[in-house]
C-alpha cells in the first residue's frame, strides 16, 4: 500500500536506488520548495531559472509524478511535492547525520558550512571573523564555506529554514529555537546630509527638541528595547530600509535624519556629505550575536567552526 499523496510515483524510472544525480535534482527542488518559487532558488543555486526548471522538468521525469505547478498563475507544490518535500527533508538530515558521524570517526572534516551574516559587518573591526574563517579553512581544508551576507532577519530565516548553520548578526527579538552567543557591540550615531537643514548649524546651536522636529529613518528594532520605542514615540518616523545602504540613499538626500555606525559612514563624513549630530548625547548600541539554530542535527564542523570563532573573539568556548 502506498503512502497517501504518493500514488502518482509509479513511472518505471525510479527503482530505490538513489544515485549522485538523484540527490543533485533533490537538492535543486528543496532550493526551490523553501523558497517558494524559482526567484529565491536561482540566488541560491547560483543557477538560472531556465536551468532550474530542467532540472526539475527531469526529477519529475525521473520519479513519475508533477512535484509543482508553475506559470502565471505563480508557483504552488502539489500535493505529492509537499510530500516529496518532506521526504527530501528527512533524507538531507540523515546524510548530514551520516556525514557528522563520519567526521567525528576520522576527526577529519569534510562536507560544507553556511554562514550568514548581516550586511556591511566588514565595516567593524571585523578582523576576528576573518581570523576565524583563515584558521577553519586551514584546518579544515575539504570543507565547502558558503558566506552570504544579508540583512538581519534574512540571516535568522535562513538558519530556521536549514540553509545556514551559523549566523552573526543583530537580533531584533529572542527566538525560542536559536541559541544565540554575543560576540561584540555596535555604537550607532545620528547622522543627516549635506542637503539637510540641521547640516550647517553649529553645534553648541542643536538641541534633541530642534533634532526630533526633523523627519528619522526607522530605528532598527534590533537597538536597545528602550531607547527604541522612546525614539519612536518622540521623533517623526517618516522612512523606513531594510538594509544599512538603503538607509544611507535615504540620509543622502537631505530629507531624513538616520543611524549608522561610524566606521561605515565614515567615507561620507570625509567627503563632506554626511554629518554627526550630537554623538556624545544620541547613540544607540545593537549587540552582534553569534546565532544557531538549537534544533539543528549535531555537526562537528559547526561545533568546530563555534570554537575558533570564540576563540578570535577572546570568548569562553561553550
């Protein structure tokens, strides 16, 4: 008796066996089920949608049933492609399993590792994630690093869905499945640009209460809680980004005040085109965390991984 969702997989194609090419197409369709569509697939996949689609034109031919509906109409897994989808999810944690067990047996690594991290981290003195990154790849040289940079809640996403195993970045709010390490802090001044009214006004001339007239760029709500929801409730919110150069586009225009951190907004204070406002008095400070997902299968790459970045960072190893 099949299982329920199952019936269509009768084509004479698939006999058990699963082969080096099999577990490829596998991959591409659980790229494309996670996120939703050929789009978010092709910048995760490196592939194009034309390429993508092949692929899973020949894994529906190789199991004999439609894995999703596409078109105009938008993309939709059906039925057997929801159940297919599990089971490639299944199978995915069983070979990393698989490949933990392998390690741990010949303490010699072997598979990959995905990191995320927030956009712009390599405008802080980052050189503690580069150090760490030099000494795993050393160490560790047969295992594939994937680094991709992304804005803070791509990075918490993505180690929920499986495509990360470790993530730095700010954290907007606990999350009961993330275990998360802080690593270092981030003091964010309010900066305005040269088109901006308060950009010549003499310093000892600005007052909080002639600043919070002005219309702001949301604050991100990875700040301090407090300070935060103060700022939101005694400045003109008028703006929002969801990336640090997005919120800079918006300062350069001379309508909004903003937050950035100081060495990434430096480069524009040089040229004159961005300022500080009050630095001494208006900062906020967003905390820089080291991020796993706590129901994630046992892996002695991330365990090592987690090591030497606390190590770089002068932090107890856990």
């Amino acid at each position: 008796m099949q299982p329920d969702g199952m019936s269509g997989i009768s084509g004479s194609s698939f006999r058990g066996y699963v082969s080096e090419t099999d577990l490829r197409l596998l991959r591409v369709f659980k790229a494309v089920a996670d996120g939703g569509g050929f789009s978010a697939a092709e910048v995760h996949l490196g592939k194009s949608k034309s390429a993508i689609s092949t692929d899973i034109t020949d894994l529906e031919r190789r199991l004999g049933v439609k894995l999703c509906q596409r078109g105009r109409s938008g993309f939709l897994l059906t039925a057997e492609g929801e159940h297919i989808r599990r089971a490639v999810d299944e199978l995915v944690q069983d070979l990393d399993r698989f490949r933990d067990k392998v390690n741990r047996a010949r303490q010699h690594l072997s598979g990959e590792l995905s990191i995320y991290v927030t956009d712009n981290i390599v405008t802080h003195d980052q050189s503690p994630i580069v150090r760490a990154i030099t000494a795993f790849a050393r160490l560790h040289p047969h295992v594939f690093l994937t680094l991709v940079s992304a804005p803070a809640s791509d990075v918490e996403q993505a180690l929920l869905d499986g495509r990360a195993n470790l993530g730095i970045s700010i954290v907007a709010r606990p999350v009961p499945n993330l275990d998360m390490l802080p690593l270092f802090e981030e003091i964010n001044h309010l900066y305005c640009g040269a088109e901006h009214s308060l950009f010549a006004v003499p310093d000892e001339e600005l007052t909080f209460e002639r600043i919070a007239d002005c219309r702001m760029v949301d604050v991100s709500a990875a700040g301090e809680a407090g300070f935060v929801e103060a700022l939101r409730q005694k400045f003109q919110i008028a703006a929002r980004s969801n990336s640090i150069d997005a919120r800079v586009i918006l300062l350069l225009s001379g309508e909004f005040l903003g937050f950035l951190p100081p060495p990434y907004a430096r480069t524009w204070v040089e040229r004159g085109q961005l300022r500080a406002l009050m630095p001494s008095s208006i900062t906020t400070t967003n905390v820089f965390y080291a991020i796993f997902n706590r129901a994630a299968p046992p892996s002695l790459i991330v365990d090592q991984f987690r090591e030497i970045l606390l190590s770089q960072y002068r932090l107890p190893r856990r």
